[in-house]
C-alpha cells in the first residue's frame, strides 16, 4: 500500500513537507487541519489518528513493525522520544519552502542567497546529528555564543532545545556542497536572530565580542 493509500498518512507527510521537514504535533494538527482534505469532525478524536500513524511509521516507537529505513520507516523523533516532535527522514529542503523573517525581507539584495541559506538550516538530520555530537562531548546543549542552557532556565520544558545555524557564509558555498555538521552552530533563539541581523552575517566570536 502506498502513502497515498492512507489518507491519514499522505496528510501527515504532505503537512511535514509545508513545515519544512519537521514539527511539533501542535503544528501537525493545525496544517492538517488548515489543508482541510480529511473530514476531522467525523472523528471523536481524530488527534489520536495522527499520532498513531506516526508511531506505526517510525523506528523510534516500540509500536514500529517495520525495519529500521525501510519504506515504512517515515519518521524520526528530533528530540527524543516523548517529545512530540518530529521529522520527515526523506524530505529535502526547497527554497519554495522556506519563509522569510520580517529582518531578512528588509535587506533587497541578496534576497536567493539568504532563502538557500534558510532553507539548509531548516535540515532536521543534520541538525539532529550536530545536537548529538554536541551533547556526547559536553554532556547538555547550550548556547555557543551565550552559553545560554533550556533546560537550566526552563526545565524539563526546555530540555534538549537548542538552534541550529549554518556557519558557512552561502556566498562561500559551492554548487550542491552539502552541509556537514562542523558547518552548524548550536545557538540560542536570540542569538540566533543576531547572528541573521547584519549582512555579511556575524560569526560566533563576532557576536560573543558584542555581548561581552
């Protein structure tokens, strides 16, 4: 059976796809709900079909009856388990699907650059694997510039959440260079958006120099 076969699973796939590889369940619900292509209100808890395909077609669920990256092997839990937030393991970023913040659509050139650059830290893998390697060396995930930690500020809410920046300035990058992940830095939502706010974009020391 295809994907296209199962309404519920062609939805949650094409919805992850509009998110940009990867979302919370909140945001999983509201796109599916806003594509409007399944009758929600004929389900006493249609929220509940969601999850469950999910954890049929995922590796990271003791449910899975599959094999890990087999065909039915959909999805992959970004934060861990429990978390609720997850990626499409064969989506590939498209620069017509990725937004453009408020900050970056105020600078008129360069605007393609910026949206390939965007579209490179929207990649949930290689961000997932940068996380992992981050946490094996320092054992928790913290700001790179900051030093900023989720998890001592918001507890078991903020755990594991941190943000991925691609370090490589995209005038630098060669045609089809993939990304590695020496290429990402793990940075807060603040300092993030720092590092997004000057053209050329700061570096890490550059903006560790402003705060300090």
């Amino acid at each position: 059976m295809s994907i296209k076969d199962n309404i519920w699973l062609y939805e949650i796939t094409e919805s992850l796809k509009e998110l940009g590889g990867s979302g919370i369940l909140e945001d999983i619900y509201l796109t599916i709900k806003e594509r409007n292509h399944i009758d929600l209100l004929a389900y006493v808890d249609w929220k509940s079909q969601i999850r469950k395909q999910i954890y049929l077609h995922s590796s990271d669920c003791e449910i899975f009856r599959g094999n890990s990256g087999d065909a039915s092997d959909l999805f992959f839990s970004i934060e861990g388990k429990g978390k609720g937030y997850w990626g499409l393991r064969d989506f590939t970023p498209k620069k017509n699907n990725v937004s453009l913040i408020e900050d970056d659509v105020s600078f008129e050139e360069g605007k393609r650059k910026l949206r390939t650059h965007l579209v490179r830290e929207r990649n949930p893998k290689i961000i997932k694997l940068a996380k992992e390697r981050f946490k094996e060396q320092y054992g928790r995930l913290f700001c790179e510039v900051c030093d900023f930690d989720f998890f001592e500020k918001y507890g078991e809410l903020g755990e594991d959440f941190i943000e991925g920046h691609h370090i490589i300035p995209v005038s630098e990058l060669e045609e089809g260079q993939s990304t590695r992940v020496e290429d990402i830095a793990l940075v807060c939502s603040n300092c993030h958006k720092m590092l997004h706010r000057r053209r050329p974009w700061l570096n890490k020391m550059e903006l560790r120099k402003l705060i300090k």
